[in-house]
C-alpha cells in the first residue's frame, strides 16, 4: 500500500481544521511516549503535524508524544487514533522548508529502495 493510498484508507474528522497542506510520505521514525521508544513510520506531514503508523505503540488520543526522525524532532499531542495510524498536532509548526526536506528525504528513500 502506497503512503497516499494508505492516507486515504482512514477518514480524517480533522481535515477541514487544517491549515498545512499535507504531504504523502514513507518515513522511520521512533515515538517517544513515557519514557519508552516505538518505532513508527510518518505516513503523511505537515508544517502542523503527521499521521503515524503507530502498530502497537500505547498511544491514546490526548497523549504528549516526541515524534524523532533522523537528528530531528517534534513535541506533539495526539488528536486521534484508529487501528494502526494515529494523527498528531505538533507543538510548535515545523518550518515548512524542513518539512519539503523531509519529503525529499521519503523519495530518496523509496527509489534507493526500488532501486
């Protein structure tokens, strides 16, 4: 399953609240969460926040969480969760040219992957 297809398998009640565009992407990241590390993968992300594939983290909506990718990161609140994927708001907007990196970052990936 793409990240774009996966994005649109799960209604989001919060689209008509954002103010970031969204983009589509394919990233390891780790969840910090009461102490304990979750490897996650950001399935989409924007200045404002990302939808995770969280598996089996103990995330629960309301919960502050530590999104980590790379050297980087992001304090969040967790707004919502179904099934594997949970939607967070950061805490402070991401500027928008490290999220455009970040986007980069997934396509690079994904074709070394392919390739």
């Amino acid at each position: 399953m793409t990240p774009a297809s996966r994005s649109a398998a799960v209604p989001d009640a919060f689209v008509d609240q954002r103010q970031h565009p969204r983009v589509a992407v394919a990233l390891p990241a780790f969840l910090m969460l009461g102490g304990r590390r979750y490897p996650v993968q950001i399935v989409d992300l924007s200045a404002g926040g990302a939808k995770v594939d969280c598996g089996t983290a103990l995330v629960v909506a309301g919960a502050t969480v530590t999104l980590n990718w790379g050297g980087a990161g992001a304090q969040a609140t967790v707004r919502w969760r179904e099934g594997r994927l949970a939607g967070l708001a950061f805490a402070a907007q991401l500027d928008p040219r490290d999220v455009a990196d970040l986007a980069r970052r997934s396509d690079a990936l994904g074709a070394r992957m392919r390739g």
